[in-house]
C-alpha cells in the first residue's frame, strides 16, 4: 500500500528538482528523503529517479505518479475534512423522533435554528407517542426523540440514554362556553359530576387526571375518548363532554372557555432523549436549538414552563 506521506514528499522533490532542497523545505535530512524515495521504488515497482553524482532525474513514471498523488492527497485532504466536521457534528445526518404537539410547536423553531448552523447535516422526522418512540431510540433508528411524561404516573427510561429536560406544561381545562363554571375558580371537586372526553385509557395523561381525580374523591365518567386533540376540542366544543389538554396543544380554542384547576397537581414533562453524544455528535447541536426553542415557547405560551 502506498504511504502518503511519500507521496507528499515524491510532489516536493518533483518540484525542486532535488532530495536536497526538498529535505530543507520539508524539514527533514537529505538521507531521510532518499529513504522515502527508495522504499516509494519498492512499493510501486519502478524505478522513479536516475541517480548520478551530479543529482537526481525523474523517469516518467514518477511524472505520471506525482500528477496522480496531487489528486489522490487532494481526495485524502477533502475527506479528512469531511470526517473532521462530521466529528464536530457538522455534517452527517439526525433521524428524529417526536409526538405531534411537539412536532408543532417545537419543531419549527428548533429546526430553523439548527438548519442555519448545522447547514450540512440532513434531518429525517419520525413521529410516534413514548412508547413508539424509545424501542427506535434503543435499537439506533433514531439518534434523538422527544418523549413527555406526566405527574402521578411512574415511568422509567432506558439506562442506555441520556436526557435532556425542555419544558413542563400545565394542563388547561376546556368548557362549552356555556358551562356554568366558565369564568370561575374552580377546584378538581368541583368537576366530579362532570361528563369527561380523555385520550385512551391507557395512556399517561388519562391515567394521570384518573388518579388525579381519585386523589380528589371521585371517579371520572368519560363518555368519548381520542388521541387527537383537535377531535377533543370538537367534542367539547359540542357541549358533549368537558376535556383537559396539555398547554401545548391549547392553541385553537376557540368558541372554548378555558381554565386552570388550582389544585390537579399534574403536569407534562418534556424530555429530549439520545444515545451518548459520540454516537451522532450532531445531535448535541440539534438539543441545543430545542432547548432555544422550549424557552421560545415558555415566553409565547401561558402555562409552559422551562424545565
């Protein structure tokens, strides 16, 4: 195999015309750049240089060797430099992971953040709920996922990442417009008699504000269920049910009364979570931007706050 710090030293020698002077502008002894030169001749086979006591000639073999070094050390200097910025997190590629009302009210302002830094490293989008989420993350199909947790409902991530906290969030109550507790404070007992529209029953949120309630001495009664918010919102919106909703999603209530319950004690916890930082070094960059983003949303949004 060839060594390309002879090949280095075969462009100087070309150049000058001679091991002297190529020994004194590369900093090393006469005898050292014949040494390289000789074992060059081995590598390749073919004599490179006429010797004689009046100095060197080069054979057109090494013509033809040191036009083709100067292409092949210009490919090695380019890829040094690609791998050196991928190092850095500079290029390369993040696959991430998010659930939807993170996808919109995070995610825009963190990707611009991270595109105008990180302009070389590609983003691929994946959305999914935790539970979704972090097998992808354990098994590297992913290099960052935003997963949440709530208050009163135990839960437990994989040793193996590391995790970063965004934000927490209120959870805002949600009212026909005629409701007779809009515009009041209300406390959780004040809602036991209450028809409910949750997400599934198995999910975190419904059962956080099921122990919740419990907590306050009561059972809910819901009556619709769904994942999505908007659906929620529509149900409520059609007097079928009342609803809470973290504060990242409440941003289209309209014909809504809002409110906040002074004593539910839950909140959701946003987390950033990601292998060690040597796995993708781009995906520190791109947690700093979410961060950036998590206190844009925590200014703009009432109930958000930075973890």
């Amino acid at each position: 195999m060839l060594n390309t710090l002879h090949l280095r030293t075969l462009i100087v020698v070309l150049r000058t015309g001679s091991f002297a002077e190529a020994a004194r502008q590369l900093g090393y002894t006469g005898s050292a750049v014949s040494q390289q030169m000789a074992s060059l001749e081995r590598a390749v086979k073919m004599s490179l240089f006429e010797r004689d006591a009046h100095g060197i000639r080069p054979t057109p073999a090494a013509g033809f060797l040191g036009q083709r070094a100067q292409e092949v050390l210009a490919a090695v200097g380019t890829f040094e430099d690609e791998v050196r910025a991928m190092s850095e997190g500079n290029v390369g590629r993040v696959r991430l992971g998010s659930f939807p009302t993170a996808s919109q009210q995070l995610l825009p302002l963190a990707l611009s953040v991270f595109v105008q830094s990180h302009e070389n490293v590609e983003i691929e989008l994946d959305e999914g709920e935790p539970d979704i989420l972090v097998p992808l993350l354990v098994d590297r199909d992913l290099d960052l996922a935003l997963v949440y947790h709530y208050d009163l409902v135990p839960h437990g991530w994989p040793k193996a990442l590391r995790s970063a906290k965004l934000l927490s969030e209120d959870l805002v109550l949600l009212l026909p417009t005629d409701h007779h507790l809009a515009g009041s404070e209300i406390s959780l007992a004040d809602l036991s008699a209450e028809t409910w529209v949750s997400t599934g029953e198995r999910t975190s949120g419904a059962r956080a504000l099921r122990r919740a309630c419990a907590t306050a001495g009561f059972e809910q009664d819901v009556k619709f269920r769904s994942d999505n918010y908007e659906v929620i919102r529509g149900f409520v919106r059609s007097g079928l049910g009342i609803a809470f909703v973290p504060a990242l999603s409440d941003v289209d209530n309209r014909d809504l009364a809002t409110g906040r319950v002074h004593d539910l004690g839950v909140r959701r916890h946003v987390v950033a979570l990601y292998p060690p930082a040597s796995v993708n070094p781009a995906v520190q960059g791109a947690v700093s931007a979410l961060r950036e983003a998590a206190a844009k949303a925590a200014e703009r949004l009432e109930g958000v706050f930075v973890a």
